[in-house]
C-alpha cells in the first residue's frame, strides 16, 4: 500500500528538508497503487497490479543543483539521499537559468479522488473485458483492449515551507473491434476520474457498429472536404497546438505565435470567434491537481476567448527575464461548445466525411503549427444527413490553427485525452470545412 496520509507524507518530507544542508531544498513524494488489464484476440492475455511509491529531493548550492530519487523511507534512507543530491549539486556546474524554490503557495484543493474509482478490484476488471468480448463473439468479431486506473497521491514541500497534498484517481479505457476479415475497425475510449461515470456494456456498442459499419470501405479521392471531426479526433490536433502557446518560443520565434521580426501573437485574434478555450483545475467534470510540476498554484486561466489568443505560458525563468507574473502550468484545456452530438452534426450536413479517430499525428512546421496524421477505425462519407457508406482512411496534412478558423458549426464537449499530450481535455465534436485529406491509406 503506497498511498500514504497527508500527516505521514508530510513526516517524510519534513525529514528530508530538516537532513538537508544546502541552501535550499524541494521534496517531492509520490505514490500509486493501479490495475490493468489487456485483452486480445477475445481473451485476456495480461493482467496486474502496480503499487509505487518515490521520494525526489532537488537541493541548490547557489546556482548548482543535484536531484536524487529513493523508495525507501527510514531515516537513514531519506539521509542518504539528501547526501547523495548535495554531492551531485556540488559536482554540477552553475545553471545560468537557475530558478529559487518557489515562495510558499496556496493551493484550492479539486475534486479529483472518487472512491469507487479507488476500490477497483481484479474482478470488476475483468467484467470489463468480458464485457467487450462476449458481444464480439457473438457478432464473429474481435477485440482488443486495455483498461487501466489507480489511485495516487501528491505531496511536496520545500525549505521556504511550501507544502501540498492531495489524492487522485483516474481511470484509461480503451477498445479496438475488427471484423474476421479484417476489413473493418471500429474504436472507442473513456478518460475519467470517476469509474461510476462509465458503461463498458453501452460503450463497446459504439465499437462493434464502427467495425461492422466500416467493412468493404471505397476510395475517395484526395482533396479538401468538410469533415465531422468527432472529440478524440480533434483532441489530437488541439492538443499538439497548444505546445506552440510557451511565451520563450513564440518570443524567440519557434512557434506559430511568433510575430516576424519578433514578439508575439498574445492579444491579437487567430481563430473562428466561437473558438474559447480555457484552464480550470476545479472543472467539475475534468479536475486537475491545484499545482503544476514545479509546485506553482494553478488559477483558471482564459487561453482563447472568442478567438483571441489570450495566454501564453511563461515559465518562472523567462516571466523574470520579460518582467511578467508566472503562474501553474494548465493541466487540462476546456473548449466551449454548444449541446449538439455528432450525429446531429452528421445530420445537419449535406457531404462531408466523418473521422472517428486522429492517429500518428507528427508536427511538420512548428511556424505555422502543420500536422500530418492519419484518420483510423471508422472514417464515413456523409450525403444528405446520413453516414452512406465506409471510406478507406486518408492521410491528413492541416494546421489546427486554420482549421479552427474553418469552423461550421460545434457541438457539446466531452472529456477526452489527447494522445499526445497528458491533458485531460473537454473538446466538441465538430464540423469543419476545407479540411485537407492528402493522400489515401489501406490500413483500416
């Protein structure tokens, strides 16, 4: 058992700063207990438990710091590793971007611990798995899927008597079906911190549908088409754009919010004006630790409003350096959106094409944010409000940037996880025109 209580946690980490001898200390103790299991092929082929716990101490004489990580947590273990990190910081050379411990912060505690989530067991993992694999060999299908979650907590504290603490649980699911043949793939997912938020019975419908929906799929020519992008399809794209919203890139002229000839883009309006994305870690439905990795207090932050580019993350080093305040890294995005589902937005398009899911995206032009990818698992051609028949995948090249200027209509949010980032994400399914399709793939 690795999660331990706020007083306990705070013993460790008080021990750790009292052995130090430097001139500063940060104490970092984080721990998990989770579960998962995989299946493939209709049967379970894995299944295990993992419990971890890990003491960081980050010590600084003057410009020099050392770190040094340990899981055990007896008196003379947490010594020697504040031993070990000061003989590092004393072998390190200066850091010319060194940063102090941060001040001591406030933290609003968020909802992010679910009991029910927390008391997982082995046996309701693998109901899970029967529950997508028995439908999927009713219908001569097959499934693949992981599903993990876990409990964890958080506690840090440094020598100028910072200190935070607090428990989380999440939960990760995801589904592949394909038919016998393999000539159809459908797919679905599910990020949530609460495991009562969850049907596997109802969501593996969505699957099994796609794949059998999407057996014998035509060409279509390459071209730019409106698209339906349902949620996990745009969380990809949104996702790897907001690593182009860092104050020192778009200062130094690395990103697509750099101004030519220097300075950026903050203030000026690059998107559709329906486009509003903002940072909450209260948000009821996608809560997040008050912190970021450094320790600063998160604040709910606007980072588009109406299209206006309305933040830029600047890191303590580069705030001080261009005189502003910085603050805790966002660590969930939450889009606006109005109350339709995909299929209203299906049903209210004459052609188009709907992408169920966005995969192997790859930046091709930080500048000007140019994504390639690829559609997978259930990509559809739209004629007159109906899903007519399966496409075979397209290979994508678009920027984010101009796709959210390409905006028709958007529908209600959904929590998502990127896949390439660790935000947890509120993002609409959405109907976007001239969206560039570059080429055609004969993977399904």
């Amino acid at each position: 058992m690795t999660i331990y209580s706020e007083q306990d946690a705070k013993a460790i980490l008080d021990k750790a700063i009292k052995a130090s001898k430097a001139d500063e200390c940060t104490a970092t103790l984080s721990g998990s207990n989770g579960g998962n299991i995989r299946y493939a092929l209709n049967s379970v082929s894995t299944s295990g438990h993992v419990s971890d716990c890990d003491l960081a101490v980050e010590v600084a004489f003057g410009k020099r710091t050392g770190t040094a990580t340990i899981n055990s947590f007896d008196d003379a273990s947490i010594e020697a590793v504040v031993r070990r990190a000061e003989e590092l910081a004393k072998l390190a050379p200066e850091n010319p971007e060194f940063m102090p411990a941060i001040d001591k912060q406030t933290y609003k505690a968020s909802d992010t611990f679910a009991q029910k989530t927390a008391d997982i067991a082995p046996e309701y993992r693998a109901s899970v798995a029967a529950a997508c694999i028995e439908p999927c060999r009713k219908d001569k299908l097959t499934a693949a899927g992981f599903l993990e979650d876990g409990q964890e907590f958080s506690a840090i504290a440094n020598s100028k008597g910072n200190f935070g603490y607090q428990k989380s649980t999440s939960m990760d699911f995801t589904c592949t079906v394909r038919t016998d043949d393999g000539k159809g793939s459908g797919w679905v997912a599910r990020n949530l911190g609460d495991v009562s938020k969850f049907d596997a019975k109802s969501d593996i419908q969505t699957a099994i549908q796609k794949a059998k929906g999407s057996v014998d799929a035509k060409a279509l020519e390459p071209g730019k088409y409106t698209v339906i992008m349902e949620p996990a399809a745009t969380a990809g794209l949104i996702s790897f754009m907001m690593f182009g919203f860092d104050a020192r890139q778009a200062d130094e002229g690395r990103s697509f919010l750099s101004k030519k000839g220097g300075g950026n883009k903050l203030g000026e309006k690059l998107f559709d004006e329906r486009v509003s994305i903002h940072a909450d870690p209260w948000h009821p439905e996608a809560a997040v630790l008050p912190w970021d990795g450094e320790g600063l207090a998160r604040e709910r932050t606007s980072i588009v409003d109406k299209g206006k580019v309305d933040y830029l993350h600047y890191s303590r080093y580069w705030a001080q350096k261009q005189g502003k305040r910085a603050v805790g890294q966002p660590g969930n995005l939450i889009m606006a959106g109005g109350d339709k589902s995909t299929m209203d937005l299906v049903r209210g398009t004459k052609k188009g094409v709907l992408v169920t899911r966005t995969w192997y995206i790859r930046l091709v032009d930080p500048q000007t944010v140019l994504l390639t990818g690829l559609t997978r698992d259930g990509t559809f051609y739209i004629e007159d409000g109906e899903i007519k028949y399966p496409i075979k995948n397209f290979r994508f090249n678009e920027s984010p940037a101009i796709m959210l200027n390409n905006i028709e209509e958007i529908g209600k949010p959904v929590r998502v996880k990127g896949d390439e980032s660790s935000f947890i994400m509120m993002v609409p399914p959405m109907k976007i025109r001239d969206f560039t399709f570059s080429s055609l793939s004969d993977a399904v």
